[in-house]
C-alpha cells in the first residue's frame, strides 16, 4: 500500500506519522507513546485504519492523573484520524471525538462489545466543551476531517455522531451540505453512548441533561493550583525582597530563618486567597450569590479577608489591612474568572461581557492592593 493512502487515513500530520501500514508494525505506530491502545487494524478501501482498545491502561490513567495537575496538558493529545472499534463496515455508527486524550479515553473506555468507527478531529489538545467555544471544534474542522479519512468511501449511513457539548461550535445543516454527512448530537456523558445507540441513536431526556455536580467541578482545580506555582513563586519572592529591605532600613541584622518564617507568615493571606478563587468558589458555586463569576470570587474574597484581619490583623497597619481587601477580591475574582471555560453556568456572550467589565476592576485593585502593600513595609 503506498505511503499517500496510509497518511490519508490519519492526516497528514508530521508528528502523527502513519497508521497500521503494511510496512510497519502496530508497535512502530507513528511513534506516539500511546502505542498500547492500539491492538490491530482494519483493512478498508481507504487504507488500514487502527483498532483501538476499550480498556484503559495504568499508563493512561497515569496520563490522566498527570494532565489533571497540568503535566504535559498540551501536549497529552491523539492524532487526528479515523480509528476503528471492534470490526465495524460500512453501516456501522460514526462517533466524532476531539484529540484531547482525556476526551477521547473517556469515550473509548464505554465501547466495550460495539462496533463502530471514531473520526477523532484536531481540537488542538482542548476538550470538546472548550474546544466548541474556541472555534477548533467546529463545522469545519469536521468537514475537513470527513475529506480527509475518505470517510464517504468507508460508510454508507452518512451519518455522524457528536458529542452533545460541541453543538455551540457546529453547524449541522452546512456540515450535509459541505460534506453529505447527516448530523446526530449524541448524550452529555459518554456512558449513555451504548443506550443511545441502542435506542437507534435517539437520547432519552436525562440524556441531554448535565448536573455539573461537586465532583464535577472539583475535579478541574488541580490544574488551576498548579498553574499558579510560577505567579505564587515571584509573588513570594517579591515579600521576602520587601522583608529584608525593611530590616536592613530598620538597622536589623539579617537573620535567614527569621527573614524566611516572616515572609511565609506574610504569604498566608494570599495562598488563602488562591484557595478560595480556585477551590472555594467551584466547590460553592450554585450557592454564592449573583451570575457573574468574577462576583462570586470576590464575595467569597471579602469573606476570607475579614476573616483573616480578623483573626490576625491586631497591630497590623492600615495600609496593610487595605491592601489585604484589595488583592485578596482581586486575586480570588480573577482565579473564579478562569473557571468559565469549565463551567455550564455561563454563556459565551455573558463570558466576553463579564471580561470587559471585570477585567480592568481587578487589575485596578491588585495594582492598588501592591502599592498599599509595599508602602506598609516602611512606614
């Protein structure tokens, strides 16, 4: 089989390399290192096409664990292409997945026993509900992908299924008219795939319905914490430097230990700070008040400097404690802010309004809050 037809199956795409070619072994796959959840191939009039295991690995729960904490994130991502669920022919169901591999494993993982074709579309690593907003999963990464695998050669049904969550990015009716494909929008949660299929590719209610509960929402802070090591690394740096200024102008001599304990003690605040933007506000988001997210983080921000000065602000100046109900809000509003990408809470009209108005009031007040803060160091 000729190299042409072998990279049309999986798109030609430098770093996805080849499919099950008749030259290379299944272990050689494109060299990826998710090799493992490829068990074979099926031969097609369009080339061979990779058949893809529905059990999961430790490997790719070691993947997911590592790309929950931020490790590899962007780059934890399948190559574009058709693959192949048990032995699936021309008849068989069309699902439509993003490369992100978290997206893509929870999917396969609900396969068990079927047979069916994956036409996996370059979202460039983002998740399907993210992925719709930003445009990557959209009507014509579709169409391009349907062209691409030579999928009208491969099925007869033109019919294609996709994840309920990238409605915002799709537009059926020019996908059959670019592509002649039919589009279906299968359930929220890949575990009804089997039932909905079943059921002749019709979603019962509760289908359709997402509950975005506390585990939900919990399950996305880890990577939020870990963003924030690099910002909380300088911020921490830039206290200890306000430390030993204000001893070394107070005449003090330089202890370390005390210059390092000092600086952490003045860190708590604002870690606290980082919790209640990234853990409290998803954790407590159907009962803070108000729509806006930036709100939210800043009401719960108010909340946590009070109690903070509170507990801890006798004898702290004035000017420390303003700085305190300044960059905590702002600290907290803006981490709640990152979370709209996530949530099923907000709309993308209301997301583009709340950045607009939010945005400029945050860094206002964390630019003040800093001011605040330095001077307090020395007066």
């Amino acid at each position: 089989m000729s190299e042409e037809r072998i990279k049309l199956t999986m798109v030609d795409d430098p770093q996805a390399g080849s499919c099950c070619g008749e030259e290379e072994s299944v272990s050689d796959y494109g060299n990826a290192a998710e090799a493992d959840w490829v068990t074979g191939q099926v031969e097609t009039s369009a080339g061979p096409v990779c058949r893809i295991a529905t059990t999961l690995k430790h490997r790719d729960l070691l993947g997911s664990f590592k790309a929950r904490w931020g490790v590899g994130r962007m780059s934890y991502t399948v190559p574009p292409g058709l693959y192949a669920v048990g032995n699936p022919d021309q008849s068989s169901p069309v699902l439509v997945s993003a490369n992100y591999k978290l997206s893509f494993d929870s999917l396969r993982r609900e396969l068990s026993g079927l047979n069916l074709w994956i036409l996996v579309i370059d979202t460039k690593g983002i998740n399907v509900w993210c992925a719709a907003g930003k445009g990557t999963f959209g009507t014509e990464e579709v169409v391009r992908m349907v062209n691409a695998t030579r999928l009208p050669e491969l099925v007869t049904n033109k019919t294609l299924v996709l994840p309920q969550l990238s409605a915002p990015g799709v537009t059926a009716f020019e996908v059959r008219r670019r592509c002649g494909f039919r589009v279906i929008f299968g359930p929220v949660r890949a575990a009804d795939i089997p039932a909905f299929l079943k059921a002749g590719s019709r979603a019962e209610p509760e289908m359709r319905r997402t509950y975005f509960g506390l585990l939900d929402r919990l399950v996305l802070t880890p990577v939020e914490l870990t963003a924030l090591a690099k910002p909380l690394a300088y911020f921490t740096l830039f206290l200890l430097l306000l430390n030993l200024a204000n001893i070394l102008l107070a005449g003090g001599s330089f202890q370390p230990a005390y210059l390092i304990s000092q600086t952490f003690i003045n860190l708590v605040p604002f870690l606290g700070a980082v919790l209640v933007g990234a853990v409290f506000v998803p954790a407590f988001l159907p009962y803070l008040p108000g729509r806006a997210l930036s709100w939210k983080g800043l009401v719960l921000g108010l909340v946590w400097a009070g109690i903070y000065t509170g507990l801890y602000g006798s004898g702290t100046s004035l000017l420390a404690i303003i700085s305190y109900f300044l960059i905590i809000p702002a600290v907290a509003a803006f981490l709640s802010i990152n979370f709209t990408g996530s949530t099923t809470y907000t709309s993308l009209s209301g997301v583009v309004k709340e950045m607009k108005l939010a945005l400029p009031l945050i860094i206002a007040a964390a630019g003040l809050g800093l001011i605040a803060l330095t001077i307090s160091y020395f007066v």
